[in-house]
C-alpha cells in the first residue's frame, strides 16, 4: 500500500488529463455504436448525479461511512472509464463497488446483506443470487487492475483547518463540496490536496452570503467573479500584504491567497476545479431524475442485463 499519494497507483495511473478521459470514453462509445445509438443516455454529470443518490440510498440503509461511499463513487467513475456503461447493469455495479469499497475501507459488510438490501432498493433490475456481486466484484478489481487504494481529500482538508482557521460551519461546508466533486471528474484528473483546496475556497467564498452549497448554482455568476477575485490576489508581487489593505484585517480569503502565492501548489488547478464546481452546480439546476431512470431501465431490461 503507498503511504501517500505522490507514490500511489492513484496518481500513476488513475490521474489523467482532460484529452485523454475523453478519448478514453469516445473510444468506448465508438467500439459500441450500436449499443449508444439504440439506447440513448443523459449526460454524464446526470448519471452521476443518479449514481450517487442510489449509492446514498444504499449506503443509508447498509450504515455505510462517507469515506466508504466516496471510494465507491470513485471505484464506479474508473470503472466506466474502461467498460461502456450499456453493456452492464449500473445497480448491479453500484452495489458492487459500495460492498468492495466498504471491504477497502475496513468497514466489511456481508454479501447476503448487500444483495438483500439491493434487491429492495431495485426489485425489478437487482437478482437475489449473490453470485452475480461476487462475478461483478471481479470485473470491477479486474478492470481497475487491483489498483484499489483510494485517497481522498478529505485528509487533506482536515489538516489545513487550522492553518486558515475554518470554523465548524466552514469546514462542514467544504466537506460536503468534496462530496459532491464525486460527482464530476476532478478526481480522476486533479490530486486530493488540490481538491480541498479549492473546497475550502468554495466554502469561503460562499459562506459569508450564502446559506448552503446549493445556492451556488443560482448565482454562479456572482460566485465565480469573487473566486476569481481572491484567486487574482495570488499573481500580485509577494511585497502585496493583506495586512496593509484599506479593508483592516486580512480574511480568510486572503489568507488563503497570500498561503498560495508563497507555495507551489498549482493555482491553474485550483480555478479550473472552481470553475467545474461551479458549472455541476449550474447544471445540477436541470438534472431530472425520472428522465435519467427511464432511459437507465430501458437498456438494462432490452438487454436483459437485470438477469
């Protein structure tokens, strides 16, 4: 097991660019063009989007643990980056990776119950034979290559609280940000720390107006120009001090941007991560969960995929 990140099968082969995740997908696709033309699909944020309410919904009932399900969000993400997703049943998958995540998180929860608890959830698409979890967690370590160690942000966030002295409401705010990143993905393309960065900036940017995450996405505007407005304190001389400003005190805003502009972390990063963020928001707004379910069930019963 690597001990950090930086010497992680994580970041050595499950950390791509922008081009190469999407000639990743266009090649699945185009290998099963009958397959996408027949059925089609919402876009990817929306699947997501679906993914992680069923995930929830499993893991509500199963007692599973935020990290756990964060693994097997992230499990799910790598997995349909080698496999198209019409030629598997997602409940299937879904059930799969929280119940091999919750064994890599040492959290193990038995495959009766697993199945039990998926049948409930998904009568129609989820058969009771346990063997079919057992078939599909080898597909899935399969697929992944037995890479299966995951780091997530949330250590990362936990350690910088104190450095820009994030109160209770704050840090829970950047906490459920990371969340939702699993939703887009950041973590298939940026490493953890940068994530909870760009978390904590969120929420601080964020806090001071606003009541809640979701209230990004209406005025994502307005969110975005002060972002940018904090991250431009970041390319002043290192002689800029927030102390000497006309406003007083130095925020926690520019706190975080002077801590940035005097280390090496990557800032480009930090803004395009921000500038996701904020579009999920944005197209959270239009996500139709019905929608998204009909066409999922259409192509997993045509294909007889719920057998």
């Amino acid at each position: 097991m690597a001990a950090n990140f930086w010497e992680s099968t994580q970041r050595r082969h499950w950390q791509f660019s922008r081009p190469r995740l999407d000639e990743l997908r266009k090649k699945l696709e185009e290998e099963e063009s009958n397959l996408v033309q027949m059925y089609p699909l919402p876009q990817l944020r929306h699947l997501s989007i679906y993914f992680n309410q069923q995930i929830a919904r499993l893991g509500k009932r199963l007692g599973v643990r935020q990290q756990a399900m964060a693994t097997a969000q992230l499990y799910i993400r790598r997995f349909y980056s080698k496999v198209e997703i019409r030629r598997t049943n997602p409940y299937l998958v879904i059930a799969t990776a929280v119940y091999l995540a919750c064994k890599m998180e040492e959290s193990p929860h038995h495959i009766r119950l697993v199945v039990s608890e998926g049948r409930t959830l998904w009568p129609d698409f989820f058969s009771s034979d346990t063997s079919k979890v057992g078939e599909c967690e080898f597909f899935l370590i399969s697929e992944m290559s037995s890479q299966m160690i995951v780091h997530h942000p949330y250590r990362s966030l936990t350690a910088l609280q104190g450095t820009f002295s994030l109160t209770q409401e704050e840090s829970a705010l950047a906490w459920s940000i990371i969340n939702d990143h699993y939703m887009t993905d950041l973590p298939l393309l940026y490493a953890p720390h940068i994530i909870a960065l760009m978390a904590i900036l969120l929420a601080l940017v964020l806090r001071p107006n606003q009541t809640g995450v979701q209230s990004a996405s209406g005025a994502a505007n307005s969110t975005a120009h002060a972002v940018h407005a904090a991250l431009n304190a970041v390319s002043q001389p290192k002689s800029w001090s927030p102390e000497k400003q006309a406003g007083g005190p130095r925020t926690k805003v520019q706190r975080l941007a002077n801590w940035l502009a005097e280390s090496n972390i990557d800032i480009e990063g930090i803004v395009d991560c921000t500038q996701e963020m904020i579009s999920f928001y944005e197209v959270q707004e239009q996500y139709n969960e019905k929608l998204t379910r009909e066409q999922i069930n259409r192509f997993v019963k045509a294909r007889g995929l719920d057998k």
